[in-house]
C-alpha cells in the first residue's frame, strides 16, 4: 500500500479540481445527483443501525460505507468540490476563473440536492408503506431529527445561527479530509480507510453536512417534522453550505496547498 | 515465455522468356533483430517493359533500390511514408534517365517498368503496387487478386500499360494495408508467369515441397512456361509462419530488466549521477537536477511518481522517451543525455535547460507585443516540423512543455506522449487509455475520441499563440468539455479584438483557421501557420468592415438603449400633453 509524499497528493489535489472545472454540465450533474443520492441513502442506513441497536456509534461507524462508495465510484459531493475546484483558480491553471468555479458549485449542488430528495422520497415511501399508515420508527426518528436542528438553533437566535455554522466549518473539515486522504493512498484498501476515519468523527459528533442534511430535512418535512420549509433554509440549509465551504477552503484546502505546493520550485523540466 | 516473433516462408524463381535476357527481377529481404521488429520484412519484383532495351536495368534498379532503401528509412517513419520516399526517388531516377536516352521521343524504349512490393510489419501487410504484376492472396479453390491491374484497354486483344515506374515525374503508387494471418500464403507474380497459373496447381505444388518454397516456386513457373507462355516468368511465394503477439512490445522498448527507482533527494548518488536539487516533484513524475559524476555535466533525470507506479503504460513511457529525443536532432527539441551507461533503473535523462516556461513568460508579459509572440511561436513551430517530418506528433503541447533558454531559444520538453507513426504500426509504442496531453488545449477530435494529425498538433499551437496575446483561451472551457460532434458547432472563437483592439484585424482571420472545430478547415501544416502569421495571405487581409456590434458591442447597446429610452421618453410625453 504506497503512501504519496504531500508533494505527490497536493499536484493531485490542484488537479482533480482542474478537472472538476473542464467536466461538461451533464457529467457534473449525473455525478452530483448520483452523490446526493449515495450519501443520502448511507444516512438512512446509519439512522437505520442507530435506531435498531440504540447506540449511535454503531450508525457512526457504518456510515462512512456510503461516502466510500460514491468517492470510488468518481462521484462529486458539494464539500469536496468546495475545497477542490478553487485550488485550480489559486494555481492559475489555464481558464480555470471563479466564474467557472461558481458554475462548478451550482451545478453540483443542483445535483446533489435532486439526489438527495429523489432518497428522501423513495425512503418516505418504504417508511409509510406508500403513504398508506404511519411512518415506522425509523421514519418517525427522521421527522423529528430536523426539528432541534432548525427550531431549536432559531431558539437560540444569533448565538444559534453560530454554533450552525461552526458545526457546518467543523464538518467538512473533516469531510474534505477524508477527500484529500483518499488521495494519499494508491490501493482501494488504503483509500477506504484513510477515508473512514474523519467520516466517522464527522457523523458520530453530529456536525452539519448540507449534503446528508438534503435528505434528513426534507424526509422530515415528509415524515411529520414539526418545521417548516423556510426554517429549513434560513436556519439550517444555507448556513450550513456556507459553513462546509469555509470549512473546506480554510481547513484543508488553501491550508495544504500553501504548505506543500507553493513552497515547490514552479517549473518542469523534461 | 517469450513472445512470439515474426516467422515467415519464401520462395521465389524466375526464368527467361523466348528473348535472351530476362527483363524481370526480383528480390527479398528478411531482416534480423531489431530490424526486423521496425521495418518488417520485405518483397518485391519489377517486370520491364519488352519493347525497350533497357528496362532490365529498370527493373533490377527498381528492386534494389527498394529493398536497400526502404530498411535505411526512420525507424519512425510508417512503412507507407518510407516505402513512398523510395518509390518517388526511384521514380525520379528512371524517368530522369528515360529523358536523357532514347526513351525521352518514345516512352516504350526508356527506362520503364512494373513494380509490385509486399512489405509485413508487425501484424500488417502492406502493398505498394504500380502497372500489370500481380499480387495474389491464396484460397484452397481460388486466388484472390489483390493489386489492380494498371492497363487501359483499347481492343478485345488491344491494351497498354497505363501506369509504370519511370513513365512520368510524379506517379501515384496504390497502397492498401490489413491485417495478416498466420498459414496464409501471398503470391506476387509477372504476367509470363500468372497468366497460366491456378489455385489448384500452385496448391499442389505447395502441398509437394511444404519446406522448400523454392522449388515450388521453380515448378510453377516451369509449368507456366510449358502452358505456352513465352514471356518472362517470376513468381515470388510469401507464407506466413507466425506473427508477433498484438501486444508484445518491442524489444528497443522493453523495461523488465529495470528497477524503479528509489526516492531521489540532493546529494544522493544515483546511477552515476549525483542529485542536485529538485526542478518539480509531483503526482505525474519526479524531476530532478543532477550532475554526471563523469563529466560534471547538469542533467535533468526524471523518474516515474510513487502514484503511477503500478500503471505499465505510464512506465513504458520512460523507455520510451529518451528513444524520441535521440532520434530528433532540432535546435527547438529537448536532447536526451549524451552519455551512454548500463542503467539498472528505470529514469529518463535529459539535457538541462537553463530558463523558463512559457507558462512562465505569459506570466511576466500580460499584454506582449506581437512581434514577440511571432518570434516564440515560429521557433516552438520549427520544434513541432522536426517532429512532425519524422512522422511523430507530440500530442502534449501546453505552455509548461515549452522551455525558453537564456538565450531566448524555444525547445519543446515532455516527449513523453509522442505518436511515433512507424512504432504505432508495429504495436511498439505504448497505448494510454485516454487521450494524453492538456484537456484545455487539446483540439476538439481529439476529445472526440479521433486519432490526432499534425492538424491537432497545430490547433494547441494556434491555442498557445492565442493565450500569449490575450491570457485566454479561445474557447473558454468550452473546448474541453466537448463530449459529442453536436458540442462542436456551439463552440464559438472569442476574437482577438474583444481583449486586445491593438491587434490587427487579420491575424484572427489566421489564427480562426489554426482555431477550426474541424481540422480539415485549418492550415494543413504547422509551416503554414508560422507562414501567414508573419506574410498573411491576401485571403486573410481582405477582410469586410466589422459591424458596430462585433467590434464594440457595449457601444452598440448603449446607443440602441438611449434610442429606446429617448422614444419612451417621447411617447410618454405625448401621453402628458393629451394628444
């Protein structure tokens, strides 16, 4: 199992976000929409485990098997192309701009978030057998997840909004972590694990992902949740992608990239 | 095990007609080694014209000329282009001496015959043909005739040759190519020879000496002569025993007996060489800067990245590289290290230039002066003719492949992803998955999954040229992210004026056509392109006036609005007064 220098693995960060930005709009989104949906349904799973064993950790544990596989099936999560694609624009790759990264995030989280609600349906289907009865338990733990997640930080007010947000930066921290150590490694096992690690800390402390947040919120708002719309966007959904894209930019992105590649003699020879 | 190599049979006779001298000749050559791996073998026969009295040295010139020549051609070259060069100066010469002799008032007394060749390199056979020999390909119940006969017929009885080496300046030889199989038997025959023979004789006669072609070639022809032909008879028997593996590389590119390379740091003595610095170290490769412990001269060694070690392609590029750089001398092409050592690892080695990227340049120039970008642009083309004369196209042309040395010399580096035509044909060069080089300055049918010509070469050129004037890219991204032929007609070329008006109106007419989506549409060579960059052609000077709204649409809408407004304006002031 080969271990890239950061030398190796940061060339490699700058370049996945390259490409992210040169990928045609109908890539982009069929990827992003088969993200949402992976990572929405890992979320189901890991709510699943949690409801049926009573103990969060075992769902925590489990989840990252869906992040693994939409990263190994080439998938694009919004918290990854967050840290990834403006890499490119920093390392004035050629007609890489911030428009282009702009178009770039748009896109996926269009797709993401169609993903994610195409899941979030289906699973509301499976809990409520077609609508027909009452969601079952799991359904009913996923009406009400969403409730102290929006209600209750607009409980809070302004000291509210801030924990949301810290929550969102401490998120993809560690998502756009697992990202970039997927890239250290040359094998499937050893990108697996490097991934698992910060998935599992990510989940297990309750941090705010837009992306999983895509299903929990509108499943809820199918299943019962005492919410609305609006509280779903304003006091959760969109602070929590502004927070995974401080997150993801600060933390690892522009952090590693300063580090380890600009300090790199800038030519090639040969 | 080791791979199967290329194994063949011949067999060949020739006998005198009813005059004395006997105007055919014939000939074959079967390589060793490494010859034979990139030039094939080869077979060919020539069948002068009876009328003249000289075309026996036609024909013996012809053949001898061709099998000489053809294995002393670039090993990079395709066996096409090589066997064409040969034609076309023998030709030259035949017809050269047919005008000095009596040949120059009556073409059938010069210096004139047939030519039929067959040449098998790799898995692919290769046919070269020009007048009335035939080449055959052997059924159980049939021949198959696979070269057309160059006659035109005036008569039931009545016909002449219509094409035949030494009859003109320029001749179009017929050239078809396929893939070959092993048992199959190919026969190239003159007419004394063919016009009496059967499938089912000749397979007898095979079927009688199985291990001596000769002989059955000797039969043959004996039994064409007893049909009652009187005319010079050869016939040449081909059979092939056995052909390389589709994908056996060639031996110049094996790399089995060299290790990777440890971890290169400075100071570390490696191979000979004792490491300096490092130039860039990434996910694609490690360069570095070293000193030949010998000579105390700086060269570049570059060793494959802990990343791709595992990819055989990727590997076989290393190999392969320095192979394109010794075989390219131009002063605008990395050279590879002169030295010659035993290497136990797998690295390349180059010369070191002393400077900067272009990347670089565009950095430091924003907004450079044409003449300037004319001058890098016409050296970096001179680079790319070098390539492209020896039939290599260099697939990866972006601005960090293009070097500038303290002296302002462009020398193009990273020949690592070079198509050389003459090893692609014989399953030499290494095949990546994707279409290597630089999504953003790749030409469109390329992406499309087409193979590239110097025409794709010329559009990353025209690219380059593009981005150095503006600090654009013609197309935006738009040109990467095409993914099918419909994506082609909405790219649209951003002219030059929208980011530099001072540029003159011309040179987007030229660089437009470099620009094409479709590749037949540009310049056919990159010398053209270097051309009308410094002598535009009357084509592209004579252009229209260019409407308001192309040269300054923010004018254009400001005034049409003011327009606009001003009639709101009135209206609205019509409507007060009441009227």
């Amino acid at each position: 199992m080969a271990y890239l220098a950061p030398a190796e693995f940061v060339t490699k960060m700058v370049d996945a976000g390259e490409s992210k930005l040169l990928m045609s709009t109908r890539d982009t989104l069929v990827r992003a929409y088969m993200a949402g949906a992976i990572l929405a349904l890992a979320a189901a799973f890991a709510v699943s485990v949690t409801v049926n064993t009573g103990n969060p950790l075992i769902g925590a544990l489990l989840f990252p098997v869906g992040f693994c596989m939409l990263y190994l099936l080439g998938f694009d999560l919004l918290t990854g192309v967050f840290t990834l694609a403006p890499l490119a624009v920093m390392d004035k790759r050629p007609g890489a701009t911030w428009n282009g990264v702009l178009r770039n995030w748009s896109l996926v989280f269009t797709g993401n978030f169609a993903g994610a609600l195409t899941v979030a349906v289906f699973m509301a289907i499976i809990f409520t057998n077609g609508f027909s009865e009452a969601p079952n338990a799991i359904g009913q733990k996923i009406g009400h997840i969403g409730e102290g997640r929006t209600v209750g930080y607009a409980a809070h007010g302004a000291a509210g909004m801030l924990t949301l947000f810290v929550r969102a930066v401490m998120c993809n921290w560690m998502v756009s972590t697992g990202v970039v150590a997927a890239m250290m490694s040359t094998s499937v096992s050893g990108k697996v694990m490097a991934m698992w690690m910060p998935i599992l800390v990510f989940f297990y402390m309750g941090f705010e992902h837009s992306i999983v947040n895509m299903y929990l919120f509108p499943s809820g708002l199918m299943l019962g949740g005492n919410f609305t719309f609006m509280d779903y966007m304003i006091w959760n959904e969109i602070p929590t992608v502004l927070g995974n894209l401080v997150g993801g930019l600060t933390f690892v992105g522009a952090t590693l990239y300063s580090t380890h590649y600009k300090t790199a003699p800038k030519r090639k020879v040969a | 095990m080791r791979p199967a190599s290329l194994r063949v049979s011949i067999g060949q006779h020739s006998l005198a007609g009813a005059h004395a001298e006997n105007q055919d000749f014939h000939g074959a050559f079967v390589p060793r080694g490494a010859l034979l791996a990139s030039k094939g073998i080869a077979l060919a026969l020539a069948d002068g014209i009876s009328t003249s009295r000289v075309s026996q040295q036609a024909s013996a010139m012809a053949v001898r000329t061709f099998l000489d020549d053809y294995f002393a051609t670039s090993e990079a070259w395709t066996v096409r282009r090589a066997a064409n060069c040969v034609l076309a100066a023998t030709n030259s010469w035949l017809h050269g001496q047919t005008m000095a002799g009596d040949g120059r008032f009556d073409k059938d007394r010069g210096y004139v015959c047939t030519f039929s060749a067959l040449i098998l390199k790799g898995r692919k056979l290769h046919l070269f043909h020009v007048g009335d020999s035939r080449i055959y390909r052997l059924h159980p119940q049939s021949l198959e005739q696979l070269s057309e006969d160059h006659r035109i017929a005036l008569a039931a009885n009545e016909s002449y040759l219509a094409r035949a080496l030494g009859t003109a300046s320029h001749i179009d030889i017929d050239h078809r190519s396929w893939e070959a199989a092993p048992g199959e038997v190919y026969l190239l025959a003159t007419d004394g020879a063919y016009s009496q023979l059967t499938a089912t004789e000749i397979n007898q006669a095979l079927a009688q000496h199985p291990d001596d072609l000769d002989a059955a070639a000797a039969q043959l022809v004996a039994q064409a002569r007893a049909a009652g032909s009187d005319d010079d008879a050869t016939l040449q028997i081909l059979r092939i025993d056995a052909l390389p593996d589709a994908d056996s590389p060639q031996a110049l590119l094996r790399r089995e007996h060299l290790a990777l390379p440890p971890p290169l740091a400075p100071r570390l003595a490696f191979e000979g060489f004792t490491i300096i610095r490092p130039l860039q170290v990434s996910a694609r490769s490690h360069v570095h800067l070293a000193s030949d412990d010998a000579s105390r001269q700086p060269v570049v060694l570059k060793t494959p990245s802990v990343d791709l070690r595992d990819d055989p392609h990727y590997l076989d590029s290393f190999v392969f590289e320095e192979w394109v750089a010794r075989r390219v001398d131009s002063p605008h092409v990395i050279k590879a290290w002169n030295g010659e050592r035993q290497r136990r690892h797998l690295y390349v080695a180059m010369e070191y230039i002393e400077g900067q990227t272009l990347a670089q340049w565009m950095t430091d120039h924003p907004a450079p002066p044409l003449a300037a970008v004319r001058d890098l642009i016409a050296q970096a083309a001179l680079g790319l003719q070098a390539l492209h004369r020896r039939d290599m196209l260099h697939r990866d042309l972006r601005p960090q492949n293009l070097m500038l040395d303290r002296q302002g010399t462009v020398k193009l580096i990273d020949l690592a992803n070079v198509h050389v035509g003459g090893l692609a044909e014989s399953a030499g060069q290494p095949v990546a998955e994707l279409p290597p080089g630089t999504l953003q300055y790749m030409a469109p049918e390329c992406l499309l999954g087409e193979e590239s010509s110097v025409r794709s070469d010329l559009f990353s050129l025209a690219a380059i040229t593009y981005q150095m004037l503006t600090g654009q890219l013609p197309y935006g991204l738009a040109s990467a992210r095409i993914r099918s032929p419909q994506d082609l007609k909405a790219l649209r070329y951003v002219p030059l004026r929208h980011h530099r008006p001072d540029l003159p109106a011309w040179l987007d007419a030229v660089l437009a056509k470099a620009l094409h989506p479709n590749p037949g549409k540009r310049q056919e060579v990159v010398s053209e392109f270097a051309h009308d960059l410094q002598h535009p052609a009357p084509e592209f000077t004579r252009i229209r006036r260019v409407p308001l709204l192309e040269r300054d649409p923010v004018r254009f809408w400001k005034i049409l609005s003011g327009l606009l407004g001003l009639c709101v304006f009135i209206l609205l002031l019509l409507r007060v007064r009441g009227v």
